[in-house]
C-alpha cells in the first residue's frame, strides 16, 4: 500500500515502566507514523494497567504528551478502553486531546462499516473472565476502586493480576481465544461485514462467513515482542508488522 490518506489502528502495547523498550518503539511510532495519518485508532491495552486518572506518573505523562502531539496537530486519535486499562477516564482523554470510544462501536472506513471491539467480549466461552469483567466493569465496583487510595488500588491490581495468571495456567487457549458465534453475531448484530480487534495476541486476517456473505475479522497484535499495525486506506485494511 502507498503511502496515500490512511488511518492507523494499534493494540495490546502494555506499557509498562520495566518495558522501555516498548515505550521507545510506541514513542518513534508516534514521531514517525503517526503523524503521516488521517487518524489513529488505540483498541486498548495500551498501558499494562492504569490505576486511575488520579495515579498519573512522570512515565505516563511522556506517553500523554506523544499522543498530544498528535492531536494538536488536528489528527484525531480515538481511544477503547482494554481489559487492563479499563479505569482510563476524561481526564486522560482531555489530556492527550483524545476521544473516548465504546465498546463495540462502528465506524465508515473510506466507505467500508467496520465494527471495533477491544476483543475481550468475543471471548464468551472463558465464563469465568466474562463474569469477572461483568463485576469489575459495574459502575457501582468502580465507584468502590476509585475509592481506595492509590497504595490499596496497586494492592488491588496486582491481586487482580496474580488470580487471573493462576487461572489462565488452567486454561486451553481454545477457550481464552474468541468464539466463532460470538463473532458471527456481533457482525450481525452491527450489519457490518468487516471487524478489527486485538486482545488475544494472535495477529491474523480472518476470512468468515456471514448468513453466506464474506466477512473479514482483522486481529492486531500485541507489542511484546514486535509491534503491530492495521494500516487502512481506500483500498482496504494490511495487517503490518513494525520493525523494532
């Protein structure tokens, strides 16, 4: 693909202050890729975890300020929030200049509807993570996180965290992936026949079908090891890899 009008969508970056080498590659993207596009779209997970708007640090603000950059100079950057960065709120939005989307929502792709999600929610045969993310997302659960003091919310978080690894190790990756059904539905559900996601670290370009008509599914992946693109433009959507 040239390197015409274009929109850029990343996922899964879990910055993290004991990965630089991560924030390094996110902070030359945002210098050298970002600003080449029409808009950028973050589908979630881009920090390892977030404490709060409240909890904001001297590292945060560096990744803050890139995607300001952005923004001011009139490129529109939209945020989803992950399954790790869920308790991102306005205050965050106003200070990168971002919009805050829904999950799932729809948007006009240079004429194509494309559905986006975090990805998360595909993965209905995980009963147990779906019931988790159920409590955790309750207004009234956050209401209480939000509550505690930033020592109790770290003390929180990394309970959270250990529970979860302790029960993924229990886990086939069939069923921490997402379910056909549950793709096949929320296409339907949306009309669209075009849908991009991260979460489960498994870039790929899915073709399915849909009540017998073609539909793509376009996996992001994550930046642990190598970074990962959907570069977009009117002639469809490229899963890329970044060179580190």
């Amino acid at each position: 693909m040239s390197d015409s009008a274009h929109t850029l969508f990343i996922s899964d970056l879990h910055l993290a202050a004991d990965r630089p080498d991560i924030s390094q590659q996110f902070l030359s993207f945002m210098q050298n890729s970002a600003p080449r596009a029409e808009a950028l779209y973050i589908l979630g997970d881009l920090f390892e975890i977030w404490l709060g708007d409240d909890a904001i640090t001297p590292a945060h603000d560096v990744i803050i300020n890139a995607i300001r950059s952005i923004s001011d100079r009139g490129i529109p950057v939209y945020f989803m929030h992950g399954n790790r960065d869920f308790l991102i709120g306005d205050e965050f939005a106003k200070a990168c200049g971002c919009k805050l989307l829904n999950d799932p929502c729809v948007i006009d792709l240079y004429g194509t509807p494309t559905l986006l999600t975090h990805g998360d929610l595909l993965c209905t045969d995980d009963v147990d993570y779906q019931a988790f993310r159920a409590y955790i997302r309750n207004p009234q659960t956050l209401e209480q996180l939000m509550a505690l003091s930033i020592e109790e919310r770290i003390a929180k978080g990394k309970e959270y965290r250990a529970g979860s690894q302790a029960a993924n190790k229990e886990k086939s990756m069939e069923i921490m992936d997402v379910n056909q059904d549950a793709v096949i539905a929320m296409l339907r559900e949306h009309n669209v026949s075009q849908m991009i996601m991260g979460h489960t670290h498994r870039p790929q370009v899915h073709a399915i079908e849909v009540d017998g008509k073609p539909a793509k599914r376009i996996v992001l992946g994550d930046w642990y090891e190598q970074g990962s693109q959907v570069y977009a433009d009117a002639s469809g959507c490229e899963l890329q890899k970044l060179m580190i």
